[in-house]
C-alpha cells in the first residue's frame, strides 16, 4: 500500500496551529502526571520530531478503501489520525487509557474521531471479537508492562478475518543503543533520585522493553499472524522539520546516515505488518 502525499506538509502545519490555539488554562493530567497535549512544546516536538514516521505510516494506510474501519491503540496526539480523516477520508477510531483521553485526545475530538476507553491489559477489553479491518499500534509495545503475547492475541481477537496489524517499534539492535553499550551508558532510563510520587515501580520508565526483529516476527507468529511485510525503515534516522536547525542532531545524523543506509538492521525503527489468516 502507497499512496502520494499532497497534503501531509500542510496538514501537518494546521495542526501545529490547532496546537497553539489550546485553551491551556485548564490543567489536565495524564495518569502518570504529564500535562499532555497542554504542554504544547513537547506536543509540537512529538508532532515534527515523529515527521518521517506519521508520514511513511499514513503512506501505508492511506491506499485502504473508505468503509474499512480502522482502530489506533495508544494513538498518542493523535496526529496520525486526523491526517488519514482529513486528508483520505478513512474510518478511524482510537482506543487511549481513560485517564490520559483529557490530556492526549483533544485534538481527535475536535476532528471528530471516536475514542473508545480502554487498554490491553489482562482483562478484555470492551471491544468486541472481529470488529476492524486494520489495527495500528505505533510505539506502543515498547510501553507495555503485560506479556507481549497477551497483547497481540488481544489485538488478533479485535481484528476481522484477513484483516492487519500495523506494529513500529524501537529496533533494540540499532546502533544509537550500539554506541551507548560500546561507551559504557545505559541505554534504560533512569530512576529519579525522588520517588516518592511513584505509584508504580516502573511509572517512570519510558520503555519497559524493547524488541529485535526476530524476536517481534516470532511473536506474532505465535499470536497466529503471518508476517506480510518487515523492514528496517528510516524514519527514525531523519531528521525532522523541528531538528534541522539544531547542529547537534544535524552533525548526528550526517554521521550515521551512511552506516544505516548500508546495514538497515542497525536502524532505529521496526516496522512490521502481521495478517490475521483466520
């Protein structure tokens, strides 16, 4: 599935000034204390920093027929969302944690997307059994404190028959995480000296765990998926509209650019389409 992008740089603007426009007197929460899409410098740095990702998976996306219903889990800003709404008329619904749809979902109301509250968890969630045609889940399961299994077996149980998972995830095996071992840094976020706001043990840990190419491709087949499409994508490795300016991403990626043109498994992301066949 590709399609053109004629109107992704101008969609991507018109979010950025519904961003500026946010009413930010309220404070909202996430459930982990963030103000969310209130905190609209790192809004619009989520929005140009993840350029090249939204762009090649709206790319993907967009060829699907009107009518197809599409959910996105753990849609984020959804930024993702309103460009294929917008832009090709597609179906879309999202599924957030009930606590974080005021902080991170406004502007997927303002455009009129469905959220449905819920989350992959041991129980079941509220959606019923084959009841989309693709299921997307962008930097999500890096998040996850269940089995990964678990949630794809969930994912499996959601999506119609012949229907598809669209999974990008952090390449544990890129070389940005090469380079940090090889230079003696940890590559796990680190603990805050003051945890005394802590609910959780791992409340502030960015990534619980991250994947290898394989270890996602057997993953899924063990969810019944069979694999349609894997790749090492670079949208990770470009820079974005937001980082150009900045010499230090700029000299960054120069530098190894050349190394992950060459080699793609020391790329940053792992995208990876899973069908269900059943």
């Amino acid at each position: 599935m590709t399609a053109d992008m004629p109107k992704f740089d101008k969609t991507m603007e018109r979010i950025a000034c519904e961003i500026d426009a946010i009413n930010d007197e309220q404070e909202v929460y996430d459930h982990q204390g963030g103000r969310g899409i209130r905190n609209k410098n790192h809004a619009k740095h989520s929005l140009f920093g993840g350029y090249h990702r939204i762009r090649e998976t709206a790319k993907y996306i967009s060829p699907v027929r009107p009518g197809k219903k599409i959910l996105n889990i753990g849609p984020g800003y959804g930024f993702l969302d309103i460009i294929l709404k917008e832009d090709f008329a597609l179906d879309l619904t999202e599924m957030e944690i009930e606590e974080n749809i005021p902080a991170y979902c406004l502007l997927s109301k303002l455009h009129g997307i469905p959220i449905i509250p819920g989350e992959l968890s041991k129980k079941q969630c509220s959606i019923a059994d084959s009841s989309f045609d693709i299921v997307i889940f962008s930097e999500v399961i890096e998040h996850l404190r269940i089995s990964t299994l678990r949630a794809l077996l969930e994912i499996k149980r959601i999506l119609k028959s012949g229907g598809r998972l669209l999974l990008t995830t952090p390449n544990m095996a890129r070389l940005t995480t090469i380079l940090r071992l090889l230079m003696g840094r940890n590559v796990v976020e680190e603990f805050p000296d003051d945890d005394s706001q802590l609910n959780h043990i791992t409340d502030k840990m960015t990534h619980i765990c991250e994947y290898t190419m394989n270890e996602l491709k057997s993953l899924m087949g063990r969810a019944g998926f069979e694999i349609a499409e894997a790749k090492y994508s670079l949208s990770h490795d470009k820079l974005g509209p937001g980082q150009v300016s900045n010499w230090k991403y700029k000299f960054a990626r120069l530098l190894l650019l050349p190394p992950l043109k060459l080699v793609p498994s020391l790329r940053s992301p792992i995208f990876i389409v899973g069908q269900k066949t059943e």
